[in-house]
C-alpha cells in the first residue's frame, strides 16, 4: 500500500500557518482537486472534488490537533485512502509536510496532486499573507 510525502519551506509563523490550514473553508483553495469543503459536524467534513472531470461529492473525517499542529483525514472506499498534514518551524519560518496513504495505484497521478497542494500552499501563503489568502 503506497504512501506518498511532500514538504515545503514557507515563510509564515507555525501557528499562522496552521491555523490557516486547518480552517476547513481555505481546504479547497490549496488542496489539488477538492473544490468545496463544509463541516458535516464534530471532526467531519463534507466535500466535492473534481476527480478526472467529474464532480464527487463524500464526506470525510478530518481531525485538528492545534498543539501538534497537524490535521489528519481519512474516508471510507475501498482505496484506503487517509493522510496527515503537519506544520513545523519557529518565528517566520514554516515547513508543512502533507503525507498520504491509499491503495490507488497511479502514482504520478497521486504524486503530480500532491506536489500541487504544497505549491499551493506556498504561492498563497507567500502571495497574499495567512489571512487573506
């Protein structure tokens, strides 16, 4: 079962920048393909996605730890598919860290989104600052 990783640098505060993160409305503003996200109560998320041009529609759980900084997600389905987002750092100096898991085997696929989502974060974070973005 395949498990995916990417990092990036970014210049925010930890906690800025995960507060940001963890806001489920900014969800589908760095996460590659999701294209809405609404609570769907406690430590659930509603959200659409545009998977390969079609809109699906799932809820997922979606756990915030603000003391570790980290988010984690999972959904049911037959792919297994859950992941953790972690930030790390101190002052103005960030690394986030997204990890994924799931049985789906394309790879680049899966690799390409990943990458899209820390790039994301970056551009919006470094472009527009932790509370307009």
């Amino acid at each position: 079962m395949p498990d995916y990783q990417r990092s990036a640098k970014v210049k925010a505060s930890p906690d800025a920048l995960f507060d940001y993160l963890s806001d489920i409305r900014n969800l589908p503003k760095y996460f590659s393909r999701m294209t809405s996200a609404k609570s769907a109560g406690p430590e659930e998320v509603q959200v659409t996605a545009d998977v390969h041009g079609k809109q699906e529609e799932g809820k997922a759980k979606f756990h915030v730890d603000k003391s570790a900084k980290k988010l984690k997600w999972s959904s049911e389905g037959p792919n297994d598919y859950h992941g953790e987002l972690e930030v790390t750092g101190d002052g103005n100096a960030s690394e986030v860290t997204v990890k994924l898991h799931t049985k789906r085997t394309e790879k680049e696929e899966i690799e390409l989104g990943l990458q899209k989502t820390v790039d994301n974060i970056v551009r919006l974070v470094e472009q527009h600052g932790t509370k307009a973005a």
